[in-house]
C-alpha cells in the first residue's frame, strides 16, 4: 500500500537554487543604485554652479555694455578706462595673524553704524580766478590734473603745486569722500598730500603738493630712449616698485583701498625715490563701510579700469585690498614695458574679461629680472587669499635690494626728471 503524500504543508517549501540567486542580486544592486544616484545628483549640482557662474559671466559683460557700446572703443593712451562695473563692492582682509601680516580673506566685516553723509564745514579758500594753471599733467577718469600756481600769494606756502580740477557731473559728495581719505593718508613721502580744496562751488578743486615729472608713465615713455641702455635701470625699477609699495602698505594700514592702482596714477618727483601714488577717486575707505561685499544685481555699475582688475571682481563682484596687490602686479609689468597698455592685443572690453577670468596673463617683459617676474606671478595667483601682502611685497623687495650685486643707496637724492635727462645724464644714471 503506497505511503500516503504529505499535503497538510507542516514542511515548509524549499526554494529553487535560482531563486536563492535572484534574491542576492538584488540585495548586491542596492548599493549601486545608491551610488549612481549620488553621482546624478552631483552631477546635476555641480551643472546649475556652473551653469549660475556662466550667467553671472555674461550678465557682466552685458552690464559692461551698458551705458555706450563699448566694443568699438579706442583705448586712450592717457585714458585707459572703460565704462564697467560696480558701486563698489568691496571686502576686507581677515584680521592680521600671526606669520602672515594681512592673511586671507574671511567672513564680511560688520563696524559700528555709520553717522549720516555730512560734508566737512569750511568756507572757500580760494576761487578759479585765484589759479594760474600752468600745464596739463594728466586727464584722468574724473579730474584733470595740472602744474599750477597762485596768481597771488602761494597756497600754505608752495608756490607751485598739483591742481586736480573735477570734471563736470562728479558730486561734491564724491570729492568729499577723496578729501576725506587724502587727509587720512597723511604725512608719508610716497602718498601724494593734499594741501587745499574747494567744493563750494563748481568747477570743484583739489590742491595737492607739487610734482616736477607728471606722472610714472609718461616720464618713462619720454625718457625710455634714455633709460633702456643703462645697466642699472633693473636696480631703478626695483627702488621705483618698492616705494609704491611702501605706500599700498600704508593705505593698508589705515584700511583704504585705491581700487584704482595704474602707473598713470603715480606720480614722480625725484625717480626712483620720489614715486608717489595718486588719484583716489575710486577709493573706499573700508572703515565707513557696513559690509565689503554687494548684490551685482542690487547696485548700479560704474567706470572701472577693467585691464588691472582682478578675476575674482568679474566672476563673483569682489574686490578686496588682493585686488590692489593684484593691480600692483600689473603696475609692475607696466613698469618694465615703459607704459604699454595691459593686453595690448585685446580691443574690446568683453575680449578683455574673458581674457582675465580664463586665467591668461601678459606676456613676460624682456630682460625683467627673475625677482621682480616673480613678483608679478605671485601678485596674479589665484585664489587671490593665496597672494602676498604689501607688507610680504616690501620685505621681498627690501631683500633684493640689501643682496643686489650692484647696490643702490635708496636715499640717494640724485634727481632724473624728464627736464634734466641730457647729454651729461647717461654718466648719472651709471653711477646709481
């Protein structure tokens, strides 16, 4: 009699050997699933950041198109500024730390609230009628710049000064604003010092020391004839670089940015020990600021010299006191071309910012010493928190100076003016 069939499922099923298969796979595919939707989701993410730079980039240029079509404009020689960018956003250093005088940038600095705008009281000093205006030193993004004197007198003393007579639509609000940190970046020898002003009435007037040679790139481009075959002209440049940045360091130290850092903004006296930088039209005194950093979208754009503007200001609207050592990196190169305009090749603005933010540089000048292109280099790294600081700038170039093999007595008072090159210079520039 056959065994009677089990039917009452008291045993559990086995099951197959392949479904056992099917169910590890699944349980292994878990993981990569996870996986590939990290990498979708990454990669969406990083596609909209680039996708908002891209936006922000072109909203820039479309922005530095405003006012006028720029793209047919003809640089100036004297003039080199195009109408671009910001009211300006700016932003401050971190605190100085300790092995790194000015360190890299942090978080927005936030000072006390400000007091409302109240311009300085004093009633006029002088009048137009009152200047002799002698001759034309510059004309600049806002001002004019002239040799000038009194036609009675002399104005605290000088005879001869430097008149900077603002050009029509510059407020009274916006020179008062130069004044006022002109007079806070008194008492250094290679700061140009204001002696006077008046704002009471238009045409609006600055009156500042005297200067007997224009300005750097005008006196090298009418000197380079006589300066290029002097041996020591590296050495010259080298004193040159290291006054200005003597000065940078002093608008460092009162918490001024110059925004407007160019060689046809410094001033010559006695070259190379008499530099002076000029022209704080642009400058920010970040003392009297809520924060260093604005909406691009919030605030109307302003002429800015884009060719010495670093990239960080056109990607991402910033512009820190890294910025003037990155401008100071273009000083220099301007320094060793006597004059040359930045990205010479470059007509248009639009060419002239994609250039930059690419990452490209001017080209190296010939028989520059590897020192001062070092200097240069180091002024355009980026991130710019990876730059030097004025202070690190002035020790680099003090040490250059100390182990020059051809030293030079920077307190020498030999004067090399554009009036006085001649025939018996070149045997005075050989014994610097």
């Amino acid at each position: 009699m056959p065994a009677p069939s089990n039917h009452s499922g008291n045993k559990p099923a086995e099951c197959a050997p392949g479904d056992r298969c099917n169910g590890m796979l699944i349980q292994t595919h878990y993981p990569l699933i996870g996986v590939c939707l990290f990498a979708f989701v990454a990669f969406l993410v990083l596609g909209m950041v680039w996708f908002k730079k891209y936006r922000s980039l072109m909203q820039t240029i479309r922005e530095l198109q405003g006012g006028r079509p720029l793209g047919n404009v003809a640089w100036a020689r004297d003039s080199p500024v195009l109408s671009a960018a910001c009211a300006f956003p700016v932003t401050s250093d971190k605190p100085m730390g300790k092995g790194d005088r000015e360190g890299e940038e942090q978080k927005p600095l936030t000072v006390a609230p400000r007091l409302p705008w109240r311009a300085q009281q004093q009633g006029p000093r002088f009048t137009k009628s009152d200047l002799s205006l002698l001759q034309l030193i510059k004309a600049g993004k806002e001002g004019i710049f002239y040799k000038a004197r009194m036609t009675r007198g002399t104005c605290k003393g000088h005879e001869m000064f430097t008149c900077k007579i603002a050009k029509e639509g510059v407020t009274p609000k916006r020179v008062e604003m130069e004044v006022s940190i002109m007079r806070k970046l008194v008492h250094h020898k290679n700061v140009l010092q204001l002696l006077d002003w008046n704002i009471t009435e238009e045409p609006y007037v600055l009156i500042m020391e005297f200067v007997s040679s224009g300005t750097l790139r005008s006196f090298l481009q009418t000197n380079k004839d006589k300066l290029t075959p002097d041996p020591e002209l590296q050495s010259l440049f080298t004193i040159a670089s290291y006054h200005i940045a003597l000065a940078m360091e002093h608008l460092r130290s009162k918490m001024v940015v110059h925004c407007d850092l160019a060689l046809r903004n410094i001033m010559v006296n006695r070259f190379p020990w008499e530099v002076k930088v000029a022209e704080f039209g642009l400058a920010r005194d970040l003392t009297r600021v809520r924060s260093y950093r604005s909406s691009r979208r919030k605030t109307p754009r302003e002429r800015v010299p884009l060719r010495w503007y670093p990239p960080e200001y056109f990607r991402n609207n910033y512009y820190s006191f890294k910025g003037d050592v990155w401008s100071y990196g273009i000083v220099l190169w301007e320094m060793q071309m006597f004059g040359t305009l930045p990205y010479s090749n470059l007509e248009t603005s639009e060419s002239v910012v994609y250039y930059i933010c690419a990452g490209y540089k001017n080209k190296d000048p010939d028989g520059c010493r590897p020192e001062i292109l070092q200097i240069m280099r180091d002024c355009w790294t980026e991130p710019y928190t990876s730059r030097p600081s004025f202070t690190d700038i002035v020790r680099i170039l003090e040490n250059i100076m100390e182990n020059d093999a051809d030293y030079v007595d920077v307190a020498n008072p030999r004067l090399l003016t554009s009036g006085e090159v001649g025939m018996n210079d070149s045997k005075s520039l050989n014994q610097f």
